[in-house]
C-alpha cells in the first residue's frame, strides 16, 4: 500500500484530508509540523508527502529543499 504523508497544522483540515485520501486506498500519516516530518520520515518513508506551505517552525518550500 502506498504511504502518504499529510503536513497540515490546522487538525480538522487534516482530518478531512486524511478520510478523503484513506478512502482511495493510501495509508495516511498526519504531521502538524515540519520537525515532525524530520522525526517520521524515516520510519514511514511515504510515497508522496501533502504539504501546507504556512508552517509554524519552518516555511513548506523551505521543508521540501531540505527534504
């Protein structure tokens, strides 16, 4: 099954993301914040990571160089 990452600080946001995208068949992860993504990265190693580009410690364009 393929993993997809969700970045999304705004929880009801993610929420509806997440039953949308589970309901075609991905495993979904939610992260609120770019250190989280650093911290699970690794252990998921997602297909695709969504990403909100308002991030609270670090801008998503930012998050997707480092990546």
């Amino acid at each position: 099954m393929k993993r997809i990452l969700i970045v999304e600080p705004s929880k009801s946001f993610a929420q509806f993301l997440n039953y949308i995208i589970s309901r075609l068949g991905y495993e979904v992860y939610q992260v609120d914040s770019a250190n989280q993504v650093f911290e699970k990265i690794n252990g998921i190693m997602p297909d695709l990571i969504i990403s909100e580009t308002k991030l609270k410690d670090l801008n998503g364009i930012e998050l997707c160089k480092r990546l």
